[in-house]
C-alpha cells in the first residue's frame, strides 16, 4: 500500500543520489543510498560531539539512564553505523569517520566514570547504571568490524584501557533477556585480538548456552525466558551470534544459528507490508528500519531463503519507508525518538536522545560487496505484494496475513506478550504493543487513556479490562486460510474485583481480507458487558476498517481516540457491544468478521459470512462471498479445542512450547 503521509517526501533530511528505476524498480534505491544514508546519519550526530568526540550529546528528552549514558549511545550507536559503512567499503572511509572514533574512545576510556566533558560511564548491573552494556557492545562490534583500520592503529595505552571498559560487561549482570548478547559479542571482539581468557570464554558459552533455552521453534526465540516474540529476533537474537560466527569464520557455528536464521526469515519476511513499513508490534520501534537487519545478514551470509532481489526490494522499502516519512528531522538531520516523526507512545523509559540510531544495524548489509547479488540483482517487490497469503506460526502462537492487492501485512497475537515469568497477571502491566489481538503494517495501537483497538474488553461495574498474559492455545492451516487460538484471564486496574473463574478462549481464522474472530468467554458476573474494537484508522489514511457482528453481539458504534497512533494524529474505531450479563447464564459466544482494507470501496463484511451454529460446545460458519470460496465451512470446536476449514480436517492444537 503506498499512503501518502504528511511530511513525506524523497529521503526527507538526507542528501541522497539519483534514483536507480532499471535496478531498483520498485524503491529506485542501490548501495549508494544505503552508503549516504549511512554518510548523513552519522556526520549528523557528530554536529553535537563533546570536543574529544567521546560522547554525542544529541538533543531531546534523556532516558532515565541520564545524559552521560544517553552520551556514550549517541557514540556507540553511530559507530556502528560507520563501522558497517566502512567495513563494507574495504576501508574506505570518505569522510574520515574512523578518526574520530579513535579519538573519542581514546577520550572516553581515559577516565571512565569521572564526572568531565568527555569519560563514558562504567558498565554495572542491569537496574543498576546498566544501559553502557547495551553500548559496549555496539562499541565491540564497530571495533571488530573496522580492526584493520581503527583498532591495530591504536597505541597500546588505548587498546588496554578500551578492553578493561568493555570487560565491565563481563563481569556485571545483564537484564534476562537479549542482554546476554552484548557481554558475548564483547567477548568475541577481545578474543579476535588475541585478547581471550577464561572470563571472555564463559561470557560466549553462557550466550549461547541461554539462547539454546529462548529458542521456541519456526525459527523464533522468546526474548528471554517469558513470551516476549518481536523485532527483537531480527535486530539481536538472530543478529548477535549469526555475526559472531560469521567473523570468527567458525563454519559450524554459522550453520546452526544461520539455519535458524534461515527459517525465521521464510515468515519474517511476510510482516512487511508492500510499501516497506514493518509490522508496528512490540517494544523499542523507534528502531524503525533496523527491522531489516536479519534480512541484510541473511544475504551477507548466505542463509537466507529469499532471493537477492527480494531481499534488497525489502530493505530498501524498509530504508526509504521511513526516510520518506519524516524520521530524519530536516532541520538537524537527526533520527527522531518515534516513529515516523516524534511520537512519545511509542517510546519506553530508556528511550534516549541518542536510541534511535540502533536503526544501525541494518547497515549490516553493507558487509555484502558492491559486487553482491544484493546490490547487482534487479529489485523484486516484497512477499506482501504477491497473492494473498495466511502464515500460521505455532511456536510464537502468531498468524500472518497478507494481501496483494493493498499490500498490507497484518499479525494476529495469540501467543506474545510481555510478561516475565515471574510476574503477576495484572493489569498495571498491559501494554499496548503487546495486548492487542492485531497489528499491522499501516495501523498501529491507540495509545493508553484512548479506548483501545483490536480488543475484547469484559466491562464489571464500569471498569474495562486488559489483556495481558497470554496463553497459546495452538495455530494452523497456511496458504489461503489460517488460524491461531489463546485463552487469557482479564485483569482489572487496582480496585475492581476480579472474577477468580473469568476466562476468554479467542480464536482468529483468517481468509483474503476477513479476520473471523471468535470469542467463548466464561465466568461472568451478573451485569458485566462485552465489548470488541476494530482496526483503528486516521481521516488522512485511505483505509477501511470494518468489524461485523454474526453472532451474539448487539450494539454498533465507532468511537474515538483523539491521541491517534504512531500513522495518524486522530483514530476512529469501530466497536461491537454486548450485554449485560444476566445470572445462571452460561458461556458467552460470540462471532465477529473484522477486516482492514485499502481497497477504494470494500463491500460490507456482514454479507461474507454467516453463523450457521453458536454455543457453548463449537462454532460453524459458512462463507458466502469474497473472502472464502463460496460454501467453505469454518468449524470450531472449543473442548478440546479443534479448528478446521472446508474440507480440511478439524486440527487439534499443537502443544505449548515449553
């Protein structure tokens, strides 16, 4: 889908060569855009460089790790970003970036921790001054990269108080999660320069060791020991140890985390829509085109499924998604903390001036030559532009739908949220990002205080609830349907009771355009209501978001969420109704048929389906028109849970990951 959006315009804040429409027909982009997008970004940042270029003080609001440390980011993270143009490039460095690089670390390494203009903060304990560990690792990479041209022309005093900053993040506790990633890639960096002990040796076997544990399967790792399943499997857990391995020319090592990589692009690849945005799901999206960076090092390393031209159509739609769309600042340069232009909600509290420019990492496909298939190839357009296409992923308990004709890519979630194990069902811990039982690639979440999208709410005494823990239930079909199913218990804001034995069973069963969205919900109050929203869409986005109710629900409205989302300054939803509840009464089943659509003028969802049974046991609906083929049967059965379509056998789950 190509929207127009305000503020859009050809590389919007950067100095960019001519489009290239024989090679490029699709984005018009070749590896010179990608080189000067690399170019202008980084000589950006350095406009606000302490005067020994060890920190680059950007302006904005700090994170909560202060300053200094939002400082020593803007450092590490545009590092990077040089590092892979250089390294790239065989050395080449037009604009003498590397020089100052070896500066500022020499400047920041001198006194770290001392309260001056230029020493970077000490690595601790995660909690504790932890955010430099995140850093030390973009520092460790951006060395290991360019350690023909930055690090063997150090002095030795340099090399030596570099290594004993960066062994702060062997010796210091990461958060349980991805963070484990940095202490390994620093070790890998050390060890590639001869600098290898037993401390460095631990650090790389208790990454990997824990990633082992995070993998889930369909080439997705949880981020952590939780559900926590987002970018996060492109832009670290995938890109740290496939890098590792790929650097230290260790061939076994590549092929067991690049055949990961392998099967996690066959279905990353579906969640960008046709114009280049990634799904807008989860945590830290102010990383924008850093979705692309697993795409990049597929084709770097050759574990990649897609070909050449697909996986640079791609990335370069990804890259110029954004640069079209305001996330340069045309006035300093500078990417902002957001989305496409600033937007706090979808920032988190260590979101720092400075934390945008892990969008880096995509320039890790710089590492493939000028003379790479990924540069010579003639652009191929993305997998959303083909037929319409419904991916079931049991393993994260995620269901991808795609459709050509708009090019949109949406993910339906049952199976990802972001609580830690140890944690409480509670409703101080929703979050937007991860509740919501749909996302898109042109869509993104109300923000909190709005009323929220893509959400059953069970309404007691007033009080709405949100969905927080998610439990997967299974997920399957692929190819023309697919379906993916979760139970949660609905949690309340502090004060309003909570039913012990309320329970939501959700099933989604998606077909062209259509989202059939079934509800069984069990254990409710005497009086309580229901409610379900739809896809939520802007007056200035050529979008259609519609929602039916087929069975059980009552009442249609649409309602407003004057904060907008991340595509619109002001959102408009629609919302079905149901209730009140009345005592003795037994499980509530209800049926819906949601869609979001570009089409011009899409018909009415109502007439594509009907419930031909509704109750407590099972589901049976018939497709009508578009959207199914005419006479196809959705069955669902709800103990034990079991879905089928049509002629397709009805399939029982598949087991929870442990």
């Amino acid at each position: 889908m190509d929207d127009d959006h305000r503020g859009r315009g050809p590389g919007r804040g950067l100095v960019l060569p001519p489009e290239d429409r024989r090679l490029s027909p699709y984005t018009g982009y070749t590896r010179a855009h990608w080189e000067a997008a690399a170019d202008g970004l980084v000589t950006a940042a350095w406009r606000w460089a302490s005067p020994g270029g060890a920190l680059l003080d950007l302006p904005g609001r700090p994170s909560v790790s202060g300053v200094r440390s939002d400082g020593l980011e803007g450092f590490a993270r545009t590092f990077l970003a040089a590092a892979f143009r250089v390294a790239g490039a065989g050395g080449q460095d037009p604009h003498g970036l590397l020089g100052r690089y070896a500066d500022g670390l020499a400047a920041g390494t001198l006194h770290p921790g001392r309260e001056d203009a230029e020493s970077w903060p000490p690595v601790r304990d995660h909690g504790a001054g932890g955010q430099p560990m995140v850093e030390s690792a973009s520092v460790a990479l951006g060395l290991r990269l360019t350690r023909p041209w930055l690090w063997d022309r150090l002095d030795d005093g340099v090399r030596d108080r570099a290594e004993q900053w960066l062994r702060g993040a062997l010796r210091h506790t990461p958060a349980p999660n991805n963070w484990y990633l940095f202490p390994l890639t620093v070790a890998g960096f050390l060890e590639s320069v001869g600098r290898e002990d037993a401390e460095t040796a631990r650090a790389v076997q208790r990454g990997l060791g824990l990633l082992e544990g995070w993998y889930r399967g369909d080439g997705w790792y949880a981020d952590g020991e939780g559900r926590a399943f987002d970018h996060y499997n492109g832009w670290a857990l995938h890109l740290y140890p496939v890098l590792h391995a790929h650097l230290a020319g260790d061939e076994a090592l590549l092929a067991h985390y690049g055949g990961r990589l392998r099967l996690h692009l066959r279905s990353f690849a579906a969640l960008f829509g046709g114009d280049g945005a990634p799904v807008h799901f989860g945590r830290s999206l102010t990383y924008r085109f850093a979705a692309g960076a697993a795409v990049g090092l597929g084709a770097v390393t050759g574990h990649t499924p897609l070909a050449p031209g697909v996986s640079r159509g791609l990335l370069s739609g990804c890259l110029r998604h954004f640069l079209d769309r305001g996330a340069v600042d045309g006035g300093t340069g500078l990417l902002t903390p957001g989305w496409y232009g600033p937007h706090a909600p979808t920032l988190q509290p260590y979101s720092g001036p400075a934390s945008p420019y892990w969008a880096a990492k995509a320039f890790a496909a710089l590492l493939a030559g000028p003379e790479h298939p990924l540069w010579t190839a003639v652009e191929e357009p993305a997998p959303a532009r083909g037929p319409d296409r419904v991916l079931a992923l049991p393993a994260p308990g995620l269901l991808v739908q795609t459709t050509g004709a708009d090019g949109l890519a949406r993910l339906h979630n049952h199976g990802s949220d972001a609580v830690p194990p140890g944690a409480g069902d509670c409703a101080a811990a929703a979050d937007p990002l991860y509740g919501r039982f749909a996302y898109s690639t042109a869509t993104g979440p109300t923000a909190e205080g709005n009323p929220p999208d893509n959400h059953l709410a069970v309404e007691v005494g007033g009080v709405a609830s949100a969905r927080c823990r998610i439990r997967p239930l299974g997920a399957g079909g692929g190819g023309d349907w697919g379906w993916a199913a979760s139970a949660h218990r609905p949690v309340f804001p502090a004060g309003t009771p909570s039913p012990p034995d309320l329970q939501v069973v959700s099933v989604t069963v998606a077909c062209g355009r259509h989202e059939l969205r079934v509800h069984r919900v069990t254990g409710l109050p005497p009086g309580a209501r229901l409610r379900l929203t739809g896809w939520a869409t802007g007056p200035d986005q050529s979008l259609v978001s519609q929602l039916a109710g087929l069975a059980g629900w009552g009442e249609r409205d649409k309602v407003r969420a004057p904060a907008g989302t991340a595509f619109t300054d002001w959102a408009v939803l629609p919302r079905l109704t149901a209730g009140p509840v009345e005592a003795g009464e037994p499980p509530r089943v209800l049926v819906a048929l949601a869609s979001l659509t570009g089409a011009a003028d899409p018909a009415p969802p109502a007439g594509v389906a009907r419930v031909e049974h509704a109750d407590a046991d099972g589901v049976r609906v018939r497709w009508t028109g578009a959207g199914g083929a005419a006479g196809a049967v959705t069955r669902i059965a709800f103990a034990p849970l079991r879905v089928g379509h049509t002629g397709v056998p009805e399939e029982p789950p598949s087991p929870p990951p442990v």
